[in-house]
C-alpha cells in the first residue's frame, strides 16, 4: 500500500473538516477498488465466454427466492 500527501486548501479543511475529507477521499478510493473489480470480473466472465444476461437473471431469481423465504414465508403462499 502507498501513503499519499495531498495539499488541500485551508478554505477547503475549516469548511468541511479534516476527519470528513478524509472520509470522502476512503469513500471514493473504496469505490474505485471496486470498479476494478467488477471490470476484472466482466472481462473474465467475457472471456470465459459466459452469456452475462443468463448470469443476471440466475443470480436475481436465486436472490428473490432466498429473500421470499426468509422474510415472506408467512405472508406467500
């Protein structure tokens, strides 16, 4: 890991505070790991040849059926 030194205008520090700053920049660097991710992901699942669209819907009806049987088992039939 890199530790990076940012200069940031003292406008920028009083307005918003330094803790807050440092929690947007987290936020957004956390975000950008997983854009990585999923691009790896996308470009593996391309190259494996994997219709995407099939995936989608899979995970989704997996998703639906787990959650109706979770948290609507009493109200479903």
């Amino acid at each position: 890991m890199t530790t990076v030194n940012l200069q940031i205008s003292d406008d920028i520090i009083k307005a918003y505070g330094l803790e807050a700053i440092q929690k947007r920049l987290m936020r957004f660097l956390e975000w950008e790991r997983l854009v990585l991710s999923a691009k790896k992901i996308q470009s593996a699942v391309n190259e494996a040849g994997i219709d995407n669209d099939e995936l989608w819907r899979e995970a989704r009806q997996k998703a639906w059926d787990n959650f109706k049987s979770e948290k609507l088992k009493d109200i479903l039939p």
